[in-house]
C-alpha cells in the first residue's frame, strides 16, 4: 500500500517541507535579524506543530513562530507578534547532500498573513526559508 502525502498546495502542486531537524525549542531566546528596532527575540509558540503529548513543540528553518520582544523598544515589548526563522546554528543536510550552518539563530518579524515588518534583513537567509516566504526572500540581501 503506497502512502499518500496530505500537503498539497493551493494550486495543485506538492509543497513538501525540508527535512531539517527542528533543534530551537519554545522558550529560546534568538537574534531579531531585521531593522525594525527589536533586537532579542524570545519564542513562545510553534505554529502548525503537531507533537506527540507532553512533548515541547520545537522550530526550524522556516517555521512561523510567536515571539515577545525582549530587548527592543518601548513599543514592541510585552506584545505577542509572529516571526520567521530564517538561520539556525545547528547543521543540518539538504537534498543534495551538503551540510548547512549559521553561526546564530535569527528571525524576522512577520505580520501573520506573512508580509515583513522591516525593510531591510540583515545577514544571509536560508535557501529553504526564502523558498517557503517568498516576501522574506524580497528584502534579503544574501540567500544562501
């Protein structure tokens, strides 16, 4: 019995997600990598991670996450907003069988239809996160 994949697109086409170890756990505090003012970013939900009970939701390259602003501006902090990872520090292997790492682990901030906030990222992006949020891909000056 073959299986069937369930993650088909709007239009028609199979999106199927990387395999990319999902290594930054809820509670973890990343670098904001955008210019909108934030400079800490601290997670405090995965979204569209389904986990076994009792198990904390985790996040990789291009998940969208919530996050509270932790050193920033007077305006951004105490409020929950979305984010993409866009790097994470732990290696992880892509299809073609070469192995990938950031020295840090970033986000940008999203609005939650997926438009960035800022205008400019600072830093390269990960093929596999510009892939899947083609407005992060926009404003990012290095892809990698």
């Amino acid at each position: 019995m073959s299986k069937k994949s369930r993650a088909v697109a709007a239009i028609g086409i199979l999106e199927r997600r990387p395999n990319i170890p999902r290594t930054i756990n809820v509670g973890s505090e990343v670098v904001c990598a955008d210019n909108s003012g934030a400079q800490i970013l601290k997670i405090v939900q995965v979204h569209g991670v389904k986990t076994r009970l009792r198990q904390h939701p985790c996040a990789g390259v291009g998940d969208l996450v919530s996050v509270t602003v932790k050193k920033g501006p007077i305006d951004l902090r105490k409020k929950v907003m979305h984010a993409v990872i866009i790097r994470q520090r732990m290696p992880y292997r892509r299809p073609d069988g070469m192995w990938i790492a950031f020295e840090d682990t970033a986000a940008v901030l999203v609005t939650p239809e997926g438009d960035v906030k800022a205008t400019e990222i600072k830093g390269p992006v990960a093929r596999e996160a510009a892939e899947r949020w083609p407005r992060v891909a926009n404003i990012a000056g290095m892809i990698i």
